[in-house]
C-alpha cells in the first residue's frame, strides 16, 4: 500500500501559519528546558526529604508505635527493653512506606504568560519551575508523579518527562483546571495558577476531587503589581487578549475595592478548598520561590 503525501502550503495559507508558529513554539520550548531543569535542580537541592509514610504499621524503617502484644505476635516483634519498664509486653511498630502517585497542574490560561516587570519571571514561569522542583522532591523520595493527562511513574528519568510536558503545555488548550479524566481514587494533586476567574469551577471540581479521595493543594501565584496595585492617576488597563480594556483618571481611588475583591477572591477559593479536606495557598513572584515549595510539600507530606 503506498503512504500518502503530505499536502503542500503556500505563504500566506493558514495551513502554512498555523505550522510555522507551532514549530517556533517547539522550539522556544526546546531552549527554555535546560534552565528550567537546572533551576528546579537547585530549588528542590534544598529539600531533603525522605519517602513519606501513610501512617499504618508495616514493613519500613521508621518507628511509628508501641503496641501491646496480642495473640500472633512473634517473639522477634517484641520489644524486650520497653517491655522491661512495665508488667505488659510491647510491640515495636515500624510505619509502612509506600509509593504514592501525584498529578501537578500548571493553568494555561492567558493570564499566566504576564508579568508586571521584565525582571520577574511570569506567573506561568515560576508555577513551572515550582511544579517540576516540587516534582524532583517527590521523585527522590520514591513517590511516583506525572503531569496532567499522563501515567504517574517513578524514578529520575521520569523529571525530564515532566519538564517536557509542562513546557509542551503552553502550547496547548488555556484550560484552568485538568481534565475530569484526571480524577483517579487515592492520588494527590497539585493544582497552580492564578485563578482570578470565577471560583465556582474550582470549588466544583475540588469536591469532585474530595468524593474520589483526592487530596492536595491549590497555590494562586500571582505578580507584585496583583497584589498590591501600585497605581495612581491617569492609567489605561487593558486585557492580556485586549479584548477587555478601562480607563480611568484616578487609579488609586480603585485600589481598595480591588484589594476588597482580590481579598474575597481568596477566600472563596480557601472555603472551597477547606471544605474538600484540600489547602489553599499564596505566591508573590516577587519572591524566592523556596517558601512556596516548602510549602507544597508540606502539605503532600501532611
């Protein structure tokens, strides 16, 4: 059977245009993959954690409790030096170790791509480099992690797989939260972005999440200029489409009802979150990114 031959463009077809930015956002994700590696190497170097225990007797290395001793226990299981301080007989627990399986979420949403100084990276730059650092500790500690849409593997090979994704998505759908498909029982799941739209699809989509017995975090990442809004006097906002666009003669005058509504954003958002047994979180992009890692991994080690 012969193959088909693919169709020639010409300049100016939306064939040829479509293609043309498709590969120059191939490669743009081509040369950014080896600094964000290596920023995420040295961000998740600062964290040392061990595997992380589910907090149920088992075969491990950590002491998790004593027990008295019941009918079926060994003589091995006993411990012969606290059972010595009293008249009962105990048992050393050691903590089962098992390998667990995370989802991170990087939101495509336009927004993302913004800063309010070329100086700072974008909300999209820095949720990237926390994903994949977050994903480097989580890997080293022999937890199985992947990306949206993608099979949770362990194992070092599997950050540069990550890196790829998460780069590979800016091409994609500007989808604020993964997919339903993604809900799976049991896992954990990272979710970033700067949610500043509506947060009942967030909440409806948590408490999804929660009947599934997912649990995880949510971490708006958000620039300076977004949480305090610096302005005053004549100021034209626009947009990052454009689509969307006011001017005002006294900005200053509009900063406390923004700062009211961004305060009420981030409170529905933690409602939602408390109420589906998840956490809600801050990043200002103006700042080290450690804390927000620290963070993160808290709360999938907690």
């Amino acid at each position: 059977m012969k193959g088909t031959r693919p169709v020639p463009t010409r300049p100016g077809d939306p064939a040829a245009g479509a293609s043309a930015r498709l590969r120059a956002q191939a490669e743009a994700a081509a040369a950014a993959l080896p600094a964000l590696m290596l920023s995420a190497e040295r961000l998740a170097a600062a964290l040392q954690p061990g595997a992380h225990g589910l907090r149920r007797a088992g075969q491990g290395e950590d002491f998790w409790q004593y027990r008295a001793a019941a009918p079926g226990d060994s003589m091995r299981q006993i411990d012969w030096r606290r059972s010595a301080r009293s008249d009962a007989t105990f048992v050393r627990e050691r903590e089962l170790h098992t390998a667990q399986s995370a989802i991170l979420w990087v939101a495509g949403t336009p927004g993302m791509d913004w800063t309010g100084d070329p100086s700072r990276p974008t909300k999209r730059a820095r949720a990237e480099l926390l994903a994949l650092a977050l994903a480097l500790v989580l890997l080293r500690g022999g937890e199985k992690v992947g990306t949206s849409g993608a099979v949770p593997q362990a194992g070092r090979a599997q950050a540069d797989r990550i890196a790829h994704d998460l780069l590979d998505r800016r091409a994609g759908e500007a989808l604020e939260l993964p997919p339903a498909a993604d809900l799976r029982p049991l896992r954990r799941m990272v979710l970033i972005g700067d949610f500043l739209t509506d947060p009942a699809p967030v909440a409806a989509y948590l408490s999804a999440a929660a009947a599934q017995g997912i649990g995880g975090a949510v971490l708006q990442v958000l620039d300076p200029v977004e949480e305090g809004f610096p302005f005053s006097g004549a100021v034209r906002f626009r947009g990052v489409g454009g689509a969307l666009r006011h001017d005002t003669r006294n900005a200053g005058a509009l900063r406390e009802l923004y700062l009211a509504r961004l305060d009420a954003q981030r409170q529905a958002l933690d409602r939602a979150a408390t109420a589906a047994g998840w956490r809600f979180g801050t990043h200002d992009t103006g700042l080290p990114p450690g804390q927000a890692l620290m963070w993160l991994h808290g709360v999938l080690a907690g």
